[in-house]
C-alpha cells in the first residue's frame, strides 16, 4: 500500500481555505472510525443472526465475510479520500464520479434514513439501557401517551424517548460550539467504549471460558441447530442455503460495522487530510473488524449457541456477562452501552452534518445549511441534522393483533443497508471511472490492491444485495424505493441549482 511520505513535523491546527479548522490529527480521525462503528449493534446482533445460521462456523464466518467487506471498501475509499479531501464525504465522490444527480440521491437518502435513523436509533438505545440503571425510564412510561395518526401507526413521547430526545439536543449542541468539544466527547467515550469492548472479550475468553460451550460450539462447527429458515423452504440446511443465509444476515453485521467512512465527512478539518484519511480509514476499520470477530468468538466461548440464539431482548453480551458475574452482568453492560451508543452517537452528528453543509453548498439543500458559524462548524447543518433525528424518535408503530408498540425509525433501520449498499457499489465503482476520466489528477495514495481488491467488494456486495432482494424483499425494496423518492426532490432542487 502506498503512502505519502509523512511530514518531519506534524501540521498546526490552521484554518482550512473554506473556514472550518484542521484541529483533528490522525490519532483523532482513526477514533472518529471506530466511534462512528461501534455503537450497540455488536452487543445485539449476533443473537438473530445465530438463529438463522445455526452453527458457530457460520456465524463466524458471517462476521469475517462483513469484516473483509469493510475494510477492502475502507481501503479503496482511502484513494478517493485522498484526491478529493474536503467536507461532504461520498457525496462528493459520487457528486464527481457521475454527476450531481447520483450525489444528490445519496445525500437524500443519507439525511431522510441513513444517517437520521441511525442517529434516532442509537439515541433510544442509550435509554433503553439507562432505563436498566434507572426503571422509570422506559418506553412504557408515557408523558403524552400513544395518539393513532392511523390503524399501524401513533405518536409518543415516553420517558425513554425524551431521554433520547435530550441526549441528541447536548451533542448536537456541544458540537455546535465548536470542533474542540466534539472531539473531546469523541476521545474520551471512543476510548472508553473501545476499553469496555476489548474488557468483554478478554473476560469471556479468559474468565467466562465455559468448557461445554466450547465443546459444543467448536467441535461440531458447520451442523445448523435450531436454524431458523429466511423464506419457506429455504434455509441452512443446504450448502446453497447456508451461502444465501449468511449473505442475508449481512443486515445484522454490516449494520453494526456502518459508519466506518464517516470521518470523509470531516475531511476539511483534518490535519494533512491526503495521508491522514486513508491511514484512519484503514486503521480504524481493521482495528473494529478484529474487535467484532474476537467479541463473536468470547461470546462462542462462554454461551452454548443455543444460550446466543435464545438471549433475552438478543442481548447476547448482557447474557455473557452475567455468565461470568450473575446478578451483576446486565448492569455492567447497560454501563458499557451506554457509554458505546452516547460516543457513537457524537460522531455520527459530528460527521453527518457536514454533508448536509456540502450538500447546500452545491444548492442542493438547503441554503442557510450551507454557512459555518462563529465556532467554524456548519451550525444549522447540525439543527437541521438534530431536528430531524429528534422527529424520528417520536413515531411509534402499532401492531394490532398484539396491542404492542415499536418503533418507525426500526422500520426504517431494515431498509439502511439495502439502500446503503447501492450507494457503496457506486462509489467504489466510482474509483473506477475516476480513474478512467481522470488518469492525471493527483492522487497521494492509490487504493490497496487496485482493481482487484476494490473489484472484489463490488462483487460481494453485489450479491449480498440481490440475496436481500430476492429473499427479504420485504425490507429491501422499500429501501430502494427511498432512494428512488430523491428523484422528483432533485427535479424541484435542480431550477434553484441553475439559478
């Protein structure tokens, strides 16, 4: 992998030409890529997707595939990183490897569930597990209870969701005031949670060593117990089925791995952003990857499969600890994810709204977005941002049958890797054709691998997302029918655009 060579001394903090200031340095964007990745999803999702695979074997090698994914996209994103280092991220990618339109598609999407939903969903969860510490916060602790808007759907405001609701107004005002008390929240929760997550994985291998669970789990790999089939008469029962399952619980993993290419966003105000951003991409998505893979395998080491498939609420790390310190566990990991989801939640925002600034920019948001205020930082890009995100906490589904309430931003959390997949694809083929259009710009460092790794990514995801369409269409084509509704959006945008 070629690398610029790095300065004799590092870059001062300097005003970069657009006005925002180039206060992060590496160490910083490599903790902005895991505090943007690790957030709940690792601590959750392994019990769904264990259900469905059946086999420790499999699981395992769900996550490696997820892993290897990521950080073959992370290091082909180094290179458009590099060449293009400015605020916005893949939408000026996309923006400049096809066209506006494309651009426009992904910033849309990025804003309406991307990033909105994420940042709505991850702010529940931090109350969810604070109501652990604290009972009377709780989605079933109402303070204007459940009005119908229709026969599925209603609005509320719990306890929990005010919660969620406050813990999105502090962050997104600390990093209104300036990129200084971001990165302090970044440094100190991403450094936190990093520990809590490395602390779990040395207690469930070392200490929570259950010599039964390795014997079931690792001595009979590949023979699904209790697998649950995708669609009818599909399932891992077949090695043609155990290929299409492990693509299909990709949503679990590949969720819990996103965000990894949020530090692009923030690329005006990195220090030296030509060698920084590929060497942060790569670090901090390789050091994420090993951390999840490990986290499965103490998780395999403690609990039998059948312990991980059946978690109560699927919180298969809560069940873990309390394996090793019952009674004690499920508070001690409500600490963990609260600290994990309240840091991942600041880089999200930190990271997103500068998008949305690009974005308005280019006209293709709105105006007032597209201004920094006195603290350097795209101020209204952050309201916008955090309004949004705070809107998405209230809706509530309802199902009838059961009289039970969930969550629409859930609904719309099904439909984030579809949609986020397309948008992958394209910018990694995007480098591509940026190298095709474009053969003399300046690229300070050239994608890892070049056009094999890169071509492999976009043949993994390929398939992973036509396994999502052909056997969860249910949660997939809503995703692109998302993305579609940028269109006529784009179609009303463009005149002022011109203008």
């Amino acid at each position: 992998m070629k690398t610029p060579t790095p300065d004799v001394t590092p870059p001062s903090p300097t005003r970069a030409e657009p006005g925002f200031v180039r206060g992060l340095s590496l160490f910083d964007a490599v903790l902005a890529v895991a505090g943007a990745m690790i957030g709940s999803g690792i601590f959750i999702v392994s019990a769904d997707m264990a259900r469905h695979i059946g086999s420790s074997g499999g699981l395992l090698v769900a996550w490696a595939l997820a892993g290897v994914l990521t950080i073959a996209a992370a290091l082909s994103y180094g290179e458009l990183a590099a060449m293009m280092p400015h605020a916005g991220g893949m939408y000026i990618y996309l923006r400049e490897a096809f066209s506006p339109l494309v651009g426009f598609l992904y910033g849309w999407t990025f804003f309406a569930v991307i990033q909105g939903g994420t940042i709505a969903a991850v702010a529940v969860a931090f109350a969810r597990f604070t109501g652990v510490l604290v009972p009377w916060v709780a989605e079933g602790y109402y303070l204007i209870p459940p009005i119908h808007i229709s026969q599925g759907y209603a609005v509320s405001l719990s306890t929990a969701q005010m919660l969620a609701i406050l813990s999105i107004a502090l962050l997104t005002w600390t990093n209104a005031r300036g990129l200084e008390y971001g990165k302090l929240v970044q440094t100190v929760f991403t450094m936190a949670k990093t520990t809590a997550l490395l602390g779990l994985i040395v207690l469930g291998i070392f200490v929570g060593r259950n010599s039964a669970a390795v014997a079931a789990n690792f001595s009979d790999w590949w023979t699904p117990r209790n697998a649950e089939p995708i669609s009818a008469g599909l399932g891992a029962a077949t090695l043609l089925g155990t290929l299409v399952v492990i693509c299909v619980v990709q949503t679990g993993s590949l969720f819990a791995a996103d965000s990894w290419h949020d530090v692009t966003f923030v690329a005006d105000e990195v220090q030296n952003p030509e060698r920084s951003l590929p060497l942060a991409l790569g670090i901090g998505s390789v050091l994420v990857v090993i951390l999840y893979f490990l986290a499965n395998v103490s998780y395999l080491m403690t609990l039998p499969l059948g312990a991980i498939q059946q978690a109560p609420s699927d919180r298969v790390a809560t069940a873990t600890l309390e394996a090793i310190f019952p009674g004690l566990g499920a508070i001690l990991m409500a600490m963990a994810i609260m600290v994990s989801t309240f840091g991942c939640n600041n880089t999200l925002i930190l990271a997103g709204a500068r998008a949305f600034y690009a974005m308005a920019k280019d006209k293709l948001f709105f105006k007032p977005v597209g201004v920094l205020n006195k603290a350097h930082v795209p101020g209204r890009s952050l309201l916008a941002q955090g309004i949004w995100a705070c809107f998405l906490v209230l809706p509530r589904t309802y199902d009838t049958a059961t009289g039970k309430y969930g969550n629409l931003y859930s609904n719309l959390l099904d439909y984030i890797i579809s949609s986020a997949l397309i948008f992958y694809i394209l910018t990694i083929a995007g480098l591509f054709r940026l190298r095709n259009i474009r053969p003399d710009a300046e690229r300070p460092y050239r994608a890892f691998g070049y056009p094999i790794v890169p071509a492999l990514y976009i043949l993994g995801a390929t398939a992973i997302l036509i396994a999502l369409a052909v056997y969860k269409p249910s949660t997939t084509w809503p995703g692109f029918i998302i993305v579609l509704l940028g269109l006529p959006l784009y179609v009303l945008v463009k005149p002022a655009r011109s203008s």
